[in-house]
C-alpha cells in the first residue's frame, strides 16, 4: 500500500528509537494485524531493557539542553511538527484507519487534532505564565512561577493511536519536557510512523537527540516506566484497570501521574428534547469507532414520555448503518480492534440477557466476503436496568443500554450511578433541566454537554473526568500546568529581613 511506504513503513521494522537513530533490540516480535482484512500489516521488534536504558539515558541529557531553549523557540519547532502532520495528512489517517479499524473520516480526522493541538500549542508558547502577589512584608515581592518537570512518560491506548499522544507530547514539548512514548502494542506502526514524520523535523532544526523517544512493547515497558524514578510524570491512557496498577506503582515512588481512563457514558434524552438532534448525537455516539472510544454513549437515558417514540427512530436508524471496510467511506461501522474485543462484546451480550436485557437491535458477529477478519460486529441496543453489573461496567463495543425515567432528578441519579465519570449529556429545550444538569448538584462527569452527544470533545478544553476515569486532564484550557513544576519566590529589596512570626535575634 501506497501509504505505508510515504511513512516508512516496511515489512519489518525497528520499534525503539532515541528520537532520531532507532535502535537494535532483542526484544519481543510484534505482528501487526488489520482488523479491516486481517492481513498482516508488518511486524515491530519491541524493546529489551538495555535499549529501554539507552532511550531514558538518551532523554535525561536532552532535557538539559531542551529546557534551556526559549519556550516560543520550543513552539516554533512545534509549529513545524504541525506543518509536516499537514503534509503527511492523508498517509497518516490512512494508516490510522487501516491499523485500528476506524473509519477513514474517523482516521483523518485524528490526525487533524495533531495538527490543532500543534497550533494550540504554539500559541501557548508565549503564555506559560504565573502569578503575583502581595507580600504582607514590606520591600518584598512574592511570584509563581512554572518550570519543566523532565521527562514525560506517555502510555497510550489502541483507539486513538495518534491523536492522544500529540496532546500529551506537543504541551510537554513546549513546556520544556521531553517525552518517551509507548504506544499501544495493537497498533505500534502508527507510532513508528509518528516518530519517523517528527525525527525529520527535529533533524532538521538540530534538535538534541532524546527529546522524542519512542519505546514499542507490552504491560513490561509499561511497568519499567510506571517504577522508573527518572520519569516524574507518567501520563496513562486506557482501562481503569491498567489506571490502577500504573498510579499504583508512581505513587508509590512520589511521581506525578496524569490518568485518562474507563468511561460509561449516558445521554439524558428529556420529554422536551429535540427528538431529530437527540437520536443524531445518540447514533454518532454509540456507534462512532465501532463503540470503542472512551467518550462513547453506552446508556440512553430516556423519558417515559418519549420513550417509545425515541426507541423506535433509533431501531430505525440502526437499520440503516453499512458496517464494513472503514476505507470506504460510504460505510459507517468499521470493526473490532481484534478478535478479542469481539469475544468480550459476545460475553457482554450474553451478561445482559442472563440480567434480564431484552434486545430489540440484536448483535452478533458478521462473516462473509468483506468480513474475513472475524472483527466485524452489529450494533445492537438493549432495554435494561440501571442496576445491571454489565450496564454499570465500559464494554468497548457498539452496545447500547436504554433506560426509563420519570423525573430529572431520577435522571440525573442514574446518570451518576455508576464508577465512571468522563463525559454526560443531556438533550432538553428546558433551560432550568439544562442548568440543573450543569450545576453542582448535576452531572459528576470532567465534561457535560447540552444538545450535543458525549463524543466528539474539542482541543481548547481540558479532557478528562473523574472518579474511575482517573481525574487527569489533557490537551486545551489549563492542561498545561500538569506538565509543570510549580514554585513560589520571594524577593528582599529591601536592607533588613524581617522574620516570620515577629521573631528577633540580636546579632
């Protein structure tokens, strides 16, 4: 394919690189396999200790000329990074949609958040700024200010093998950091290609070697970057498990870990909602990336006076989804990242019909000319109750629970119900039902929408959400201070130095 080779993707590839020189490893091979054909894409040798060594080693003594390099001179090579992304655009989506199974639209438009997060960042540049304040001595000034934290270690999941890592590297790169990056072992050839796009632009500026590693391998690299003391920020993205074991292990050792984990997304569906917006942001967010997204509507929250009627548009809007090839862009629904994700989507099924789920859409997995990969599953929906085991847990699959309520207050309790809290929305034309749901007493969510689905999240905003979904916030707003030490100073002009609490010493 025509793309892989613009990107430098061969048969065979290295998967550990100080930034610019990829480095022989004696590590585990990995194959990459499409989930749109099944075909093998390439194969990644990952990394053994000695070459996770020599990219940390390779990172530490980058940081030091790095951090010294004006911040808006840091955002000009940043610009740069978003002007090649331009560049490499097509090639790149391409690949993003035909390693992780997401449609060609979906694929271009991940990269289209590298390059605005690249802009983004640029203009942030010239804006890491502090505060200043009064000092209750006289002849005294008191600031804050920020500075780099080190290395930033990056941990990212399979279904957004690009787009994630860009919010994480391009702030951390203009705060002054450097960055060692494990990408998902599902899809490690977008990664590659990511380094090789950024390595000729750091060439080409003389960037010191180490600023942008890149460290292919499984839950082992995880693990070494999670203990590793030399790493003071570990930014994570994936399962509430994995969350788990990775802030576990940092603070064991006192580091900084930014989490974005599991989400179990519901949208409140109100009696005075506009039925034709509702069922659009229900559909695009239900069956967007196959269902496997973290902001990806999983519960329909649904008024008892409009229940029926929405069910019945959406049954009918389900049956008009073309599930195929995500390449081709008259298909809707591409597949599952692999052949266990479909295992898990069939358990999940089968969990909710033993809770009692009745499925008015059935699932089940597709075979046939064009499916040979065995990844390719329906979207189905299920009318459930709020307190099913498997309606309360994230499947990342297109499984859709409805669910009945009669009063907003009950709505809003249900929505909150459940371990996770990344994103909720609500669709009403009621305005006291909209502001109910965004004060404090509402949604529990990092982000709550009114009128829109609960995918789709835009850069200038921090993203993130709390309790089970890890509390860290990425990409726009304040983000960036997560990349940061923050210190407070204190300056004497004066001739004297007056002591804290009155105290005197008569020298």
């Amino acid at each position: 394919m025509e793309f892989l080779k613009t990107l430098k993707i061969g048969k065979e590839n290295k998967g550990v690189s100080t930034g610019i020189q990829w480095l022989d490893s004696k590590g585990e091979v990995y194959t990459s396999y499409s989930p749109v054909d099944g075909k093998v894409i390439g194969t990644v040798k990952s990394a053994d200790r000695e070459t996770y060594e020599a990219v940390i080693k390779k990172a530490e003594e980058a940081f030091k000329v790095w951090r010294l390099v004006p911040a808006p001179k840091r955002g000009e090579i940043v610009r740069q990074i978003g002007e090649a992304l331009r560049e490499y655009k097509e090639p790149l989506g391409k690949l993003v949609s035909y390693e992780m199974g997401k449609s060609l639209q979906e694929g271009m438009g991940e990269v289209q958040e590298m390059i605005d997060i690249c802009d983004f960042a640029v203009g942030l540049s010239r804006q890491l700024h502090g505060l200043t304040m009064h000092s209750e001595r006289p002849a005294h000034r008191m600031y804050e200010q920020y500075h780099p934290m080190g290395i930033v270690g990056i941990i990212s999941a399979f279904n957004f093998p690009v787009a994630v890592w860009s919010w994480n590297s391009m702030l951390a790169w203009v705060c002054g950091d450097v960055c060692v990056w494990k990408p998902s072992e599902k899809v490690p050839l977008c990664g590659i290609a990511c380094q090789n796009i950024i390595a000729e632009v750091f060439k080409k500026n003389n960037i010191p070697e180490g600023v942008c590693g890149l460290i292919v391998g499984g839950r082992e690299v995880g693990e070494w970057m999670s203990a590793d003391t030399r790493i003071p920020l570990v930014s994570a993205t994936g399962s509430t498990r994995m969350g788990i074991a990775v802030g576990t292990a940092v603070a064991t050792r006192l580091g900084r870990s930014l989490l974005e984990l599991g989400g179990n997304n519901a949208i409140i569906i109100s009696k005075d909602a506009d039925l034709d917006i509702a069922i659009l942001g229900a559909l695009f967010g239900a069956v967007g990336t196959a269902g496997q997204r973290c902001t990806t509507t999983r519960r329909l929250i649904i008024h008892e006076d409009v229940y029926d009627t929405v069910k019945n548009k959406l049954v009918n809007a389900y049956k008009q989804l073309k599930i195929g090839d995500p390449l081709d862009q008259h298909n809707h629904v591409g597949p599952l990242i692999d052949t266990d994700a479909v295992k898990m989507y069939l358990k999940s099924i089968e969990q909710c019909k033993a809770e009692g789920g009745t499925f008015i859409v059935e699932g089940g997995v597709l075979s046939g000319a064009g499916y040979e990969s065995g990844c390719y599953v329906k979207p189905c929906i299920a009318e459930a109750k709020p307190n099913y085991t498997i309606v309360q847990h994230e499947t990342f699959a297109p499984i859709l629970y409805l669910l009945k309520y009669k009063t907003i207050d009950e709505a809003i309790a249900i929505q909150n119900g459940v371990p996770q809290g990344l994103s909720s929305s609500i669709m009403t034309l009621n305005m006291r039902e909209a502001e109910q749901f965004l004060a404090h007493s509402g949604s529990d969510c990092g982000i709550a929408n009114v009128n829109i689905g609960t995918s789709g999240a835009e850069i200038g905003g921090a993203f993130g959400g709390e309790k089970e979904t890890g509390g860290g916030r990425e990409s726009g707003s304040d983000a960036w201070k997560a990349y940061m030490r923050r210190q407070t100073n204190t300056i004497n002009y004066s001739t004297s130095l007056p002591l804290a609490q009155g105290i005197k010493f008569d020298i």
